[in-house]
C-alpha cells in the first residue's frame, strides 16, 4: 500500500511551489528533460490515450520563433527560461491506441466519431498530461512557469504545421529565481469548492 508523502514533499509539489517568472542561469539538460517525459507519461488517461505532445524549446533559434507566438508580456521571461515547454493535444491520438491499449482492437472507434468527441477527449487528457507535467518537473527539482498568453493559431502554424498537433498552454522550466515571484494569491476554502454528498 503506497504511504503519504512527508510534509516536504508535499511543500515542494504544492504548499511552497510557486509559478516563477524569472530565471537563474542554469541550464536544464536534455537528459533531464528525457527523465520529466518518461516520469510524467505514467500518469492516467482515458484508455491510456495519452494525447499529449510536447515541444522543448531550447536554442535560441526556435526561442526567437517561439517569440512571436507570445503575448508582450510573456515574452522576456519565456525568453529568459532554459526551457519553454509547448504542451499540445495530438487530435489524431486515436491512432496509437493500437499500441497504447492493444486489448481493445477497437478502442480508436470511441474517440473518432465526430471532431468534437475527438476534442473533448484530445484537449481533456492533454491537459492532464500537462498538470503531471507541472507536478513531475518539481519532484525532480525544477521550478515551473505556466501560462497561456500566447497566440494558438500562431502557435501552431510555427510549430505542429502539417501535423493533427494543437497547441493547449506552455510552461517554462528551469530553477527559478525567487526575486521574480510573487505573492501567493489566495485558494478558495473547502466549504466554496467542494462538497461531501
């Protein structure tokens, strides 16, 4: 049976994690980014769908086409991120259920009946998959910036052309520099949220 985390650990995914938005210099290595994916590709999707695709962006020649995508004020600290994740929907994942959930054959025919079947599925465990993501990343130490003030058509035209690949939301990844963050905003209480029926 699993056991609950330690209180640290639960500091460092939620209680104490902040969104940042300004950078130290360290760069983030490839090996790391391989480690992010495999860990946060474990986590539940209907019929194991996993429709996520993701875009590491890195050098400086895809940040400055990156850069154009992004509202005015995410430009400098997406720039000044090691790493800009694009988390994207592939709107054809259905393909690989063949491999993903081989025990159903016709697993592909519960999600492409109609376009919007096809996006509430795509766009839901997408973003999903980008949350494990964002909860991945601080388990393994790096600090998160996720936001959504970019361009989705632009998004997409610049970098999932000719692909069934939408762009849902990016996050910038790296180790954070506690200068840039802000104050915690408020959560809503339980009894505003939530009930127990």
């Amino acid at each position: 049976m699993p056991s609950p985390l330690d209180q640290a650990a639960l500091n460092q995914l939620f209680l104490d994690a902040h969104t940042h938005n300004a950078w130290q210099g360290r760069p983030v290595p490839d090996e790391l980014l391989h480690r992010l994916y495999v860990t946060f590709r474990m986590g539940p999707t209907s019929a194991n769908s996993c429709p996520a695709r993701v875009i590491f962006v890195k050098s400086r020649a895809a940040k400055e086409k990156l850069m154009p995508a992004l509202s005015e004020g995410n430009r400098a600290k997406s720039m000044a991120a090691p790493v800009t994740a694009i988390i994207g929907y592939d709107m054809k994942f259905y393909d690989k259920l063949g491999k993903l959930f081989p025990h159903a054959p016709d697993a592909h025919t519960w999600f492409n009946k109609d376009e919007q079947t096809t996006f509430t599925h795509a766009f839901r465990n997408g973003t999903l998959q980008g949350a494990y993501m964002i909860i991945a990343a601080r388990a393994l130490g790096l600090d998160c910036g996720p936001m959504s003030g970019f361009d989705n058509a632009m998004m997409d035209q610049l970098f999932f052309s000719g692909t069934a690949v939408k762009s849902n939301f990016i996050c910038s990844l790296g180790y954070g520099d506690p200068s840039g963050v802000h104050p915690r905003n408020p959560r809503l209480e339980f009894d505003e949220a939530c009930s127990i029926v």
